[in-house]
C-alpha cells in the first residue's frame, strides 16, 4: 500500500481493516499479538475514533504500519540510502 493522508477518524476503520488483511492476518491473530479479544479487535475496527493513542499504535506495529505527522503541503522525508553519519 502507498501512502494515506487521513483528515477524519471515520477514515480509519477501512484502513486498520485493509492493513491487516494486506498483512494475511486475521482478526484472532492479531487481536492475539495485541493481547486482546477478537471481539475488541472487532470494536477497534468499526470504532476507531474510540481508540487510545497507545493502543493504535502497537496496532500499527503489529500491521508493519508507520504514522508519520507532518503539516500539509509538506513533501514527505526523503527516504536515506545509507546510514546517517552523525
């Protein structure tokens, strides 16, 4: 998948969804890896205004998804080739 800008919380539902198949796990796997039901992982799916911000993002790492903020009309980081060298 490429990037998304998500402006709404109403957006988020499709996108956790989508990930999650793209990723070939199912509902009870990664409800697992997140330490919680299927049946809240399924309430985190429709609901996810709802959602701490803490809870988002481990699910987010469990579907391989980054959040990157930055203000609109910016152009996303280049992605480095090589290792910083600080």
């Amino acid at each position: 998948m490429s990037d998304f800008t998500v402006r709404t919380a109403e957006q988020l539902p499709a996108l956790l969804q989508a990930f999650r198949k793209q990723s070939g796990l199912t509902q009870a796997d990664t409800a697992m890896r997140l330490g919680i039901s299927q049946q809240a992982l399924s309430n985190i799916e429709r609901h996810a205004d709802k959602v701490s911000a803490d809870r988002l993002l481990k699910l987010l790492s469990i579907l391989g998804v980054e959040l990157v903020l930055r203000k609109p009309g910016e152009s996303p980081a280049p992605t480095p080739s090589a290792s910083p060298n600080w």
